[in-house]
C-alpha cells in the first residue's frame, strides 16, 4: 500500500457521496411532490416535499462535513486534493454570500452559479488526483477511467448548473416550469454522483492493492 492517506482519504469521500446522492434522490422527488402539488392544489404534497428538502439538508451537510474530513485526510498524497479542499472552503464563502442575499436576485442566482462551479470542480480536481495516483501507480484501466469520468462530470455538471439558473430565473414568472427544471437538474445530478461514486469504487480498490 503506496498511499495510505489517500485511501483512507477516498474511503470517507465515497461514503460521503453515497449520503449526497441519497440526499439528490430525495430532491429530485421533493421536486417531483412540488410539481404535484403544485397542479393539484394539494398542500399535502407541498408539505411532503418539505419535508424532504429539510432530510435533504441534513443529508447534505453530513456528507458536506465527511467530504471535507476525507480531502483532508488525502491531501498528503497529492496535491489535487488539497486544491479540491480549497475550492470546497470557497464554496462555503459563496454559500454564505447565497444566505445573505435575497432569492430571485441577480447576487443570488450569480452566488448559486458559483457555488455550482465550486462543487464542479471538487469533483474535477479529485477526478485528477485519483488520475496521478493511478499513473503513479501504473495502473492504466483506473487512469483511462478516471480521464473518462473528469470529462463525463464536467458536461453533466454544466447541464446541471444551466438547468437551476434557468430555473432560478422562470421561479417568478413560470413556478410550474422552474419546479420541471428542478426536477431535470435533480435526475442530471443523480446521474453524477453515480459515475463519481464508479470511480472512487475502483480507484479505492487500486489504492488497497
């Protein structure tokens, strides 16, 4: 085992992405009762998806927080990590930017975005540095993997980012068009946090070898 601290590092980050995408499902159908409700006049199904988002919330802050923990128990063992640890504090400057601002706003839709970009790049840079270990380690099937999943990430996280921008942007003039939006950008972002979770799975097993 070359990369103890990178293995011990990818094992939190996988666990934390098996909270998130756990917390997407639950947005996605959060968004779906919404849409429902929204439709039918049914207060019962609006409070249902609040409910959710509020499981959703916990959900995320949790995986936030072991995240956070597994780059920094990987950041020895290459220096990608480290950025992506820098670019998860900066998320979390933008997120508190967001909460001040009001929504419907250009600040807070331009703060949304970014956060966004923010959270693209985390995925991109450990994408990377699982891509260095797997060089470092010869390991080319890992590596072919790891370039395929960085490019993959990148275009399901744009769609992503455009989709809640344009959702941000229709929430007052079009609620039923904003709640459809949010439940497309919910499906593309399950999608993601299931290619993520493919390549930390075998990248943690090339690490244990």
């Amino acid at each position: 085992m070359q990369f103890p601290n990178a293995l011990e590092g990818v094992k939190k980050i996988y666990k934390a992405e098996i909270i998130a995408l756990i917390g997407a499902i639950l947005g996605f159908v959060a968004a779906l009762l919404s849409l429902v409700g929204a439709q039918s006049g049914s207060l019962g199904g609006l409070a249902g998806a609040g409910i959710l988002i509020i499981a959703m919330s916990v959900l995320f802050i949790i995986a936030f927080i072991m995240n956070i923990v597994g780059l920094n128990k990987a950041k020895p063992d290459e220096e990608n990590f480290k950025n992506a640890l820098y670019m998860v504090f900066a998320g979390i400057v933008l997120s508190i930017v967001v909460g001040a601002t009001q929504e419907g706003t250009l600040i807070h839709t331009l703060g949304e975005s970014l956060s966004n970009i923010c959270n693209l790049l985390v995925n991109y840079l450990v994408a990377t540095a699982l891509l260095n270990l797997a060089n470092r380690l010869g390991d080319a099937a890992v590596a072919q993997k790891a370039k395929s999943v960085r490019t993959l990430l990148t275009i399901v996280w744009v769609i992503a980012l455009v989709l809640n921008v344009m959702g941000d942007v229709l929430t007052s003039k079009a609620g039923i068009i904003a709640v459809v939006l949010a439940l497309i950008a919910s499906v593309v972002e399950i999608i993601a946090y299931i290619v993520y979770l493919g390549l930390l799975s075998k990248a943690r097993g090339m690490l244990e070898a």
